[in-house]
C-alpha cells in the first residue's frame, strides 16, 4: 500500500478535510468512510431516488470543505 493512503487512513475527517484543500484526493477518505451511512439514511428517506440524493450531497460536501469547521469535532458526518 502506497504509504499516503496508510497515512490517510489513519486522519481523522477533519484531517483528511484539511489535507484534500492542497490534495483533493484525499476527500475520496471520506466518501468511502460515510457514503454507506449516509446512504442508509437517505434511502429511508427518498427510496430509490437515494444515489442521487448520495453523490449530491458529497458534490457539495467537497465543493464546500474549506468552510468544514475542524475546530468543532473531528467527525464529518
């Protein structure tokens, strides 16, 4: 294993938000940590609309992490 991909799996969100503004690369940690929670509870809530609904809220979740306030918990979710 490529030993940023060990270092980055061992950040916290925050962390890996932090580092993905220099290396956007490093969102894709927390797509694969949450996307499955996150798309448990959409599904409960829009049915099969849920992929969609998912890779939406992850668009916007990464246009948007520069605004992720790392000082309030290191949990993105």
């Amino acid at each position: 294993m490529h030993p940023d991909v060990t270092e980055s799996r061992s950040m916290d969100d925050a962390d890996c938000i932090t580092a993905s503004i220099a290396a956007p690369e490093r969102f894709g940690l927390l797509f694969d940590r949450h996307a499955p929670t996150v798309f448990r509870y959409v599904r409960s809530r829009l049915g099969p609309d849920a992929d969609d609904a998912v890779g939406d809220t992850f668009a916007i979740a990464f246009k948007v992490r520069d605004r992720f306030d790392t000082s309030a918990g290191s949990s993105a979710l």
